[in-house]
C-alpha cells in the first residue's frame, strides 16, 4: 500500500476556513496543500470529489474496557477504536481510573495494557485523581512530564465510589496550575444525590426515571459554580465534562465572562434526546441512564446556543456502552445499580452535522472545530493534530454531506446490543478515515488493523488565546451562585 497519497476534488474545511485544494500525504504526514497538485508513478490519487475534507475527530470523553458497577463496558479499544473510525474519529481521549493508596502509574500502565495491540485509532489518556498526598505529589511531574498525560479528572459525584472532596479538587487545580495541567470535573453534588437516592429507594420508587429525578439539574449547576470558584480561587484551569443543562451553562459563561479559565464540554446525547425517553414501561428507560442524566428538553435550545456563542467549546461522546440484557439489567429492581452510560461513540460527528450545521444551528467550520481543533488545543495534540497544515498527522476525514443514513443497532459498530438514537435519521456519514495516512475506513468499510493506533504523548495545557479581562475573586462573592 502506498505511503504517498494525493487527496484530490475535495473542499477542505478547518476551524477557521473552507476552500477547494488537494492535499498531499508523505509518510504519515500533510506534506503540500495546493490546487493542482501533480502525482507522480508512487502516489496513490483518492478522489474526495462531492465531500468535505476535515481534519480526522478526536473524541476527548470514552471510557472503553472499563469496570462499573460491577461489570465491564461491553466495548473495548479494538471494538470501540473500530467504530469510532467509522464515526470520523481519528484520536480518542481515554479515561484512566485509579485506586487510594496505588501509584498513579501503576493505573496508566494498566490503562496501556488494555490498549496495547488493539487500537485501531491514535489514544491518549486522562488520569482520575481521588487522593492528593505525598505520593501522588511526588508523582504528578513524571506522569505530565514523561508519560504526557496533562490531564486530570476529579470526581463531585458516586460518593464512596469516585467521588473526592473540595479539598482534593482544590489541591489539584492548584497543582495544575503550577506543572501545566488541565482539570476536568465531573460536576454534580454526590452527597446530595446520593441521600435523594437512598430516599427514593425507601419510598419504593426503583424504575429507571427515578434515576433522572434523584440528579436535578440544579444540583449539576451547583457544582460546577462550585468548581469554577475553586479554580478561580487557585488561578487555575478547568474543564468541565458532559454538560446537560442551562444551570450549569450559565455558570460557566458568568465565569468566563469575568475571565476565568473555564471551559466546557456537552454531548450528543444531550443536544438530541431528553428525560422523556426515560420514563418508558418494561425497563426500556434503563438504556438512557447516563450521569448527569437526560434533561428536559427545553436545556437543549440553551446547549445549543452555548456551542454557537461559543459558552461551550468541545464535544465529547461520553462513550460508556453496557448492553441492555445482561448489563443494564442489574438494576432491574433498583435503578441505583443501573450501569451508567450509552454507546455514542461511532455517531458523534454525523449527529452534530446534521442536527446543528444542516439545521443552521452551528457552522461548518464551528463543527470542525468543536469535534476536532478545540479539543486538541486544550489537551495538548495541537498542531500534530486538529487542523490540515503541512507538517502535521495525516488524520483525514473524507465526509459526504449528502449521505441520509438512519442510526440504528442492526448497522453499528459498537459492541454492544441497543443503539442510543435508535431510528434517528442523519444527513452527513464520513466515507474513508485515514490515521496518520493510512486507511483505516475505505469508501465506508473497515481497512485498519486492531493495534495500529499509537498512543500519543500530549503536551501540557495551553488555552491559546486568552481570555480578556479578569476579575478578582472577591468580586465573586456578590454574585448569584
């Protein structure tokens, strides 16, 4: 198979711009972007005539081989790195749990492990952080520095499972701030949460709404307030995963609008389906438990309009896929013991595509950007990858705008046995998807290898432009919450 490829007839379109050239691949890399770009004997032409060439996807939220509520997500990185390439996503962002009182490294060489000879896709990882002590201290500049993993994740909720306290998230930004890391939060309040739980299950309520209606919203945006002031107090920054609802929305421009580095991450699930869906007979709701769960559905006009303003900047798929017999029904007399989580990661782009750029709700190029080049400037990939430039990864997305496709488990990739968006109709399917130039989806079929993905070292966190103006924590205090 050649190494040399000229993508030709194609209309290119990144963050910021959209035009009509060929794109020359050597060696895994971009090396010419140019119109009429001439091939020689050695060069392979791949006609993009009719769609539209993007920087490959990265996914900064999946969760792939891992264990929960005592079982194991029914997708692992060959699975879930396979169908993740036939949604148009060329780099995932795994999350890498840990234990109190076992070196931080130990997990991530388990994490590798778990990877290692699988991947179909590049991968990188974010690491959980439950405890902050001396040995985690003495830790954290090898795992940045040498491991490249410049991201944490600090749990507010699943008390007595993942959840840390205030003081640990506190350290944490603190410590980002000084070794050039970013913190992510999964923001809602555990304590309360976990009382309303308990509430509900003495009152006999044990169907899978109930899920929804033990985590209210007001509860998501009062942590992630809560967050955003912490790491205002260190100076630091944050990232605040799987957005769902207006309370918390608000929280995060108020601060960013005070200058604060805050950003924020929403997801497909969230912008195209609502808490309804839960409340279905014969245990059908089971598979929309997701934490933060389903919304009603007057949050997904205010999500949407935080991507178009620009209140919101990434779009993560919160992949976590547990099959609907044999998994989800664990809870099937207690919705507590529900696996948390749903397969969304083959649908990402096609989803936003069609639901926010054919219905005019966000531009191509915001598209791009929320899917791909934003991501990798937060987390560290950037320019390696997230745009077309010379000199950079070759992961390149062919995608057809003219594809109408209806999601569904009988034609998906994932591993696991419902489809989230069952029935749902798209306008938009990536066709091929090349990984540092090689094919990995071919004219809409497999061409990877399980264990070709490389794991890639990301750089320590650099928000790119700042934001403007800043103000002082005090002023924070005459403030709504």
């Amino acid at each position: 198979m050649s190494t040399r490829k000229l993508i030709r007839n194609g209309v290119l379109v990144t963050a910021s711009d959209t035009f009509e050239a060929d794109i020359l691949i050597e060696k895994g890399k971009i090396t010419q972007i140019g119109i009429g770009l001439v091939p020689d004997e050695r060069t392979e032409i791949v006609d993009a005539a009719g769609g539209y060439v993007i920087p490959g996807g990265i996914d900064p939220h999946t969760h792939l081989d891992m264990p929960f509520g005592g079982t194991v997500t029914a997708d692992d990185f060959a699975t879930g790195t396979t169908a993740a390439a036939f949604g148009g996503t060329t780099t995932i962002i795994d999350f890498c749990l840990t234990q109190k009182g076992r070196p931080l490294i130990e997990s991530l060489q388990e994490w590798h492990a778990k990877a290692e000879g699988k991947a179909a896709i590049d991968y990188g990882f974010h690491l959980m952080i439950g405890e902050m002590n001396d040995q985690v201290l003495e830790e954290l500049p090898q795992i940045i520095d040498e491991e490249g993993v410049s991201s944490f994740k600090v749990f507010m909720a699943y008390k007595n499972q993942f959840q840390a306290d205030d003081g640990i998230l506190f350290q944490t930004l603190q410590k980002a701030k000084e070794y050039g890391a970013l913190v992510m939060v999964h923001a809602e309040n555990g304590d309360v949460i976990d009382l309303l739980v308990r509430q509900a299950l003495a009152e006999g309520r044990t169907e899978p709404i109930h899920h929804a209606l033990t985590r209210p919203s007001m509860l998501e945006g009062e942590a992630t307030g809560r967050a955003a002031r912490l790491a205002a107090l260190a100076d630091s920054q944050l990232y605040v995963v799987h957005v769902t609802c207006a309370e918390a929305v608000e929280q995060i421009a108020r601060m960013r609008e005070m200058g604060y580095r805050i950003w924020g991450e929403t997801c497909p699930q969230y912008l195209t389906l609502d808490q309804s869906i839960m409340d279905q007979p014969d245990f059908e709701g089971a598979k929309y438990v997701w934490s933060p769960p389903l919304r009603e559905a007057a949050h997904q006009d205010v999500l949407w309009n935080a991507l178009k303003s620009g209140q919101l900047q990434t779009i993560g798929s919160d992949h976590c896929s547990f099959n609907f017999k044999g998994q989800k029904d664990l809870g099937k007399d207690d919705f507590s013991k529900i696996p948390n989580g749903g397969p969304v990661i083959e649908d990402r782009l096609s989803i936003l595509y069609s639901e926010g750029v054919v219905k005019g709700r966000i531009t191509l190029n915001q598209w791009v950007d929320l899917c791909s080049t934003r991501v990798s400037k937060l987390f560290g990939l950037f320019p390696q990858k997230g745009t077309l430039a010379v000199g950079t990864d070759a992961d390149i997305v062919i995608f057809d705008p003219s594809v109408n496709r209806v999601i569904s488990a009988d034609t998906h990739h994932m591993n696991v046995d419902y489809s989230a968006f069952e029935g749902m109709q798209v306008q938009g399917c990536p066709v091929t998807v090349l990984c540092r130039g090689e094919y990995v989806i071919r004219d809409r079929q497999y061409a990877g290898t399980a264990g070709s993905g490389q794991y890639v070292k990301r750089n320590k966190y650099d928000a790119g432009a700042p934001i403007p103006m800043k103000q002082p924590v005090t002023a924070l205090n005459g403030g709504r919450s």
